[in-house]
C-alpha cells in the first residue's frame, strides 16, 4: 500500500500512526476478545478510553476545571441548532458574525429557533475579509455571540479570538481546533465536528463552561439538552464510541508531536510555504486579505481557469489528493491540517511550480 497526500477539507486525512493502531485494535481491543468497535458504552473498558481520552484534550488545550467536555453525534451541523435551542431564552437576542458559508448556515439554522442580530456579514467582499470588532453591530445584552473561527470554503480565519463583546462567545471550532494553543477560559461554548483535526466524522466535541451550562434551557427533549447530556457524561444514549475512541488516538498523538504549541508552529510553517509560493506566482493567486488568510485551508484559482481539470488530473497523478475547490467557489483548495506533514506541502508547491511551467 502507498499513501498519497490527502488535502480534503473534510473527512481529512487522519495520522498514520493512528491509522496502524485502529487497524491493530480493530480485531481485538487488548485481551478483550472483541473488537473496539464492540465494547459496551457502559463498561468499564470503554470507560477507560472515554475517560483517558477527555483527560488528553483537557491537558492538550488547558480546559479548565469549571468546564465540561462533551462527545455528541450530530457533527457540528446539530450544533446551529442545539446552540440557540439551548442558550437562547425568550426574551433574549443573540449576534451572530458570518464571515463565510459555514457562519452563514449557522445563523440560518440559529434563526429558526430564536431572535438573531446579524453583527457581521462579509459576503459583499466575497468573505475575504475579517472586520475589527469596533465596526461589528452588536446587541445590548445578547445572550451570546456566535462566530466561526475558521472558514473552510473561503480561506477565512481569525488571527485571534474577538475582543470584548459583552456576551459569552461561541464558536464553531470544527476546522482549527488542535492547530494552534486557544484560551479556553475566554469562550463559552466551543464545538467541532470531528473530521478534520480530531477524527472520523459522526462525532461532535463541546467544550461548555459551567456558568453557561447552568443558565440552558430545561424544557428541551433531554437527547438535544446539553445539560441533560453533561449529566449523563454524554451517553444519555448509545455514543459513537468508534469514533471517540479514534479521538482519544488523536489526542494521544498530538501530545507525541509536542502539543498544540508544537502543532501551532508546524502549521504555521506550512501555510507560509504554500502562500508564499502562490504570493511569488503570476499563475495562481488566492484571494483572502493576507491578515485573514487561514492555516488550515487555502483555496487558490489558476490565471486560466480552463486549465482546472488538467491541473486536477495532474495532480492526481503525482500522489496529491482532493484539491478541488468547494462546488461554490470553485478553484483550487488545499487543507493543511494537523495530519498533514510539510512533505505534503513540499510535494504541492513542487507540483505547482512544474505545472506552471509547463502551462503557464
């Protein structure tokens, strides 16, 4: 078997030494005759993973002791709507900051449950940019103020969290969470679907505060209350336990490679190599502001669009996978997540200068 660089926004390469571990656990977990995959939620096996895996994200990212750590299945798209349903009260309004398709469906999902201020709408720059917080539109009193990190599609990702803004902040972590050290103490509510930088997709992790938890609804089915959830330590029902059992491997993994930190500086490294090739071209071009631009995806368009599918089919070829740009956008986009060693950026930004020559 030969591995090839994956670059899919999602699900998205996982680390090869996790792989090799699931695939050796997979007949048999330990001495216990079975497979991962059939170990009851209720025992005390899986237990352990559960128990080892939240220990590795609290150590990973400093989570503090007066926040729990959830596993839910639903993936992030669940969490549009379980957030309003959840934080919003009746009388209350939250603001939402859409700066690309991801916040925008967010907020879609969030009005249907509850009163929506729409602070921030970057759409007429084409989500390119990220506004300072003075020219947001925020609501006295709003119960809480939703923003997506980092923008799959776009390319868009705050260089750091928002500053004050009156309200508890949520955020839609799926995309850069584990890339770089985060102060957790500063949000809220935290959420990520797993596929990019945690693990295979149907699994949704949340990172609540206790003041926050406190203060949700009681009045929800108790499968969508995060209250409910948190009481149960997330398995008022049957959890994806494959799944969270993979993100426990990740975790592990990550605090092999050095932590976030570590992690931070590696992909910072590999961002910069690829902007700087695209920067130093007249044949491709990306087109976020450079202080929005995000590490983790970076779309980029060719000077002659009509070349895209040769450039798809070429690539393929050299062992670099999923470069498609999103059906919306189109263009080109490569994915930069943890999993993704430099070599794979060396080997992209070789192909794109030998395709340029070629082509260009």
């Amino acid at each position: 078997m030969t591995r090839k660089f994956n670059f899919s926004a999602g699900p998205a390469a996982l680390p090869e030494a996790v792989l090799e571990r699931v695939r050796d656990d997979l007949p048999e977990y330990g001495d216990t005759g079975c497979s991962v995959m059939e170990i009851s939620h209720r025992g005390r096996v899986f237990g352990d993973i559960a128990a080892r895996a939240e220990a590795d994200l609290r150590e990973l990212l400093g989570i503090p002791e007066d926040y729990r750590v959830l596993f839910l299945q639903g993936g992030a798209t669940a969490q549009f709507a379980l957030v309003p349903m959840n934080l919003l009260r009746d009388d209350e309004i939250a603001d939402y900051v859409v700066t690309g398709h991801w916040g925008k469906k967010a907020r879609t999902e969030a009005a249907r449950a509850g009163r929506i201020n729409l602070s921030v709408d970057t759409v007429e720059s084409g989500y390119t940019k990220i506004p300072p917080v003075d020219q947001w539109r925020l609501s006295e009193g709003a119960g809480y103020l939703h923003f997506t990190p980092n923008e799959t599609i776009a390319g868009v990702e705050f260089p750091s969290e928002p500053g004050a803004v009156g309200a508890p902040l949520v955020a839609d972590m799926s995309s850069n969470i584990l890339s770089r050290p985060l102060d957790v103490s500063r949000y809220g509510l935290i959420y990520a679907g797993a596929q990019k930088n945690i693990g295979p997709a149907g699994l949704c992790v949340l990172i609540i505060s206790d003041e926050v938890l406190a203060r949700c609804r009681d009045d929800l089915p108790s499968v969508f209350s995060y209250r409910a959830q948190a009481e149960q330590g997330s398995m008022l029902n049957t959890p994806n336990t494959f799944a969270w059992y993979v993100a426990g491997l990740v975790f592990q993994w990550v605090k092999e490679q050095g932590g976030v930190e570590a992690m931070g500086e590696r992909n910072r490294r590999k961002a910069d190599l690829l902007y700087e090739a695209i920067d130093a071209s007249g044949f491709y071009s990306n087109p976020v502001d450079r202080d929005a631009r995000s590490r983790m995806n970076v779309p980029f368009t060719l000077a002659d669009p009509s070349l895209d599918p040769v450039f798809l089919e070429e690539a393929e070829h050299a062992g670099l996978l999923a470069l498609k740009g999103h059906r919306s956008v189109g263009g080109m986009r490569a994915s930069l997540y943890n999993a993704m060693p430099i070599e794979g950026v060396r080997g992209l930004v070789d192909f794109m200068e030998g395709f340029e020559r070629r082509h260009g």
